[in-house]
C-alpha cells in the first residue's frame, strides 16, 4: 500500500481515527523511564498520543501528511499538542537520531532492516516494543502473503541483542470475527548479568484485547 493509498484512507476515516493504543504498552507503560518518545510509523496516533498523554515528549513520525494531521488534532483535543512533534518521512529510508528516546514503540509496521536502527536510537536503558503480524494459517486479518508477517520467533531473534522483558506469539480474535496472529516484542537497551526488571503488570489478560482498524503498515 503506498502512501498516498494511505492518506486516501486515513481522509476517508476508513481507518479509526483514535485506534487503542497496543495493550502490551499500555501495562507496562507505569514501569518505563520518563523522557522522550518515537511513534514510528504512527498513523493516526495510536502510541503517539497514548504516550504523550502520560507526560512523554513524543515524535510521530510516518509518511501521511493525512494521518499526521489526525495526530497533531487528537492531541491538541486533550490539550496535549506542546507535546507531539509530528515528522514526516518514509521510515524505510529516515535517519534516526543516535541515543535519543527512552521509549520507541512500532505498531504493525514490518521494517527489520531498520531494527538495528531502532535500537542505535534509544538513549541508554530505553525500551523498544514492537508489535506485528505472524505468519499462520489461522489468521484472517492483515496483510494477505507473509512479506510483512514474522515468522515464528522471528522479532524475537531481532531483539536478542537487547535485554527482553516480554515476548509473546498469540492469537486473537478481532470484533468483526476475524483472528489476527500477533507477535509482541518489549525489550530494554542494557547489558550486564544483574539488572533492575520491570514489575509484571496485575492484569495480563488485558494483552489480548485487539482492535479494529490496526492493519498492516507496508514499508
């Protein structure tokens, strides 16, 4: 789907103009550093405006001017626009800032060849979540040929180089009955053998909540 596709799309509210932030991010969210944030391939503001709502100083970047105006209005209706920086680039091709974000979040967006660059852009300690279609004959959501879906364990082996705090492979069902198959990766820039974790977050069953409208963002 190319980017004009997808501002015809998103001018068309085709796609839901306040999408539910990843469920994954929303419960560990309390146990992640404050600072700076990146939406990478941020549509209309799924992680973008759930994390500058909780006091982040965030950058949404992709390539639709259309989604990137939906962003920067959801913002300034909860009062949090000084918050968001909206950047306009083709994420295949953007040069990410080196040790710059605390949290870097990427929702269905299937770039793997930029995942070094993801983690070069996190600042010392920062976490990187990433979320994305899996490769299943049980899934009837998302993109239709497996280009853009991870194969099993695949985002995990991506991740290794950092420190994982949580990983998990499921299935879901959407609300219009479809079953999307959802590979969630949450991992911390930081070495050593003895390190602080993150808390487990009270309510796990809250990760397999899915939402409509989440389809794949193709680079």
């Amino acid at each position: 789907m190319t980017d004009t596709d997808w501002d015809e799309r998103f001018a068309s509210s085709e796609y839901p103009r306040a999408p539910e932030p990843s469920p994954v991010l929303r419960a560990y969210e309390p146990s992640l550093p404050d600072g700076r944030a990146l939406d990478v391939a941020a549509g209309t503001g799924r992680n973008a405006v759930f994390l500058a709502d909780r006091g982040y100083d965030v950058d949404a970047l992709d390539a639709s001017a259309d989604g990137l105006d939906i962003v920067r209005e959801r913002a300034a209706e909860r009062g949090i626009g000084d918050r968001i920086e909206t950047v306009r680039a083709d994420v295949s091709t953007y040069e990410f800032p080196a040790e710059t974000y605390d949290v870097i979040a990427m929702s269905y967006f299937h770039t793997l060849d930029r995942f070094s660059d993801l983690v070069e852009s996190l600042a010392p300690d920062g976490y990187l979540f990433v979320e994305g279609h899996l490769r299943s004959p049980d899934a009837s959501s998302g993109p239709s040929g497996d280009r853009y879906r991870y194969a099993a364990n695949e985002l995990l082996r991506s991740g290794l180089g950092l420190s994982v705090r949580y990983y998990d492979e499921t299935t879901t069902e959407r609300p219009d009955g479809r079953r999307r198959a959802t590979a969630r990766l949450l991992a911390q820039k930081s070495t050593g053998g003895r390190e602080s974790y993150p808390q487990r977050p009270e309510a796990p069953d809250r990760w397999a909540t899915d939402e409509a409208g989440s389809d794949e963002r193709s680079p």
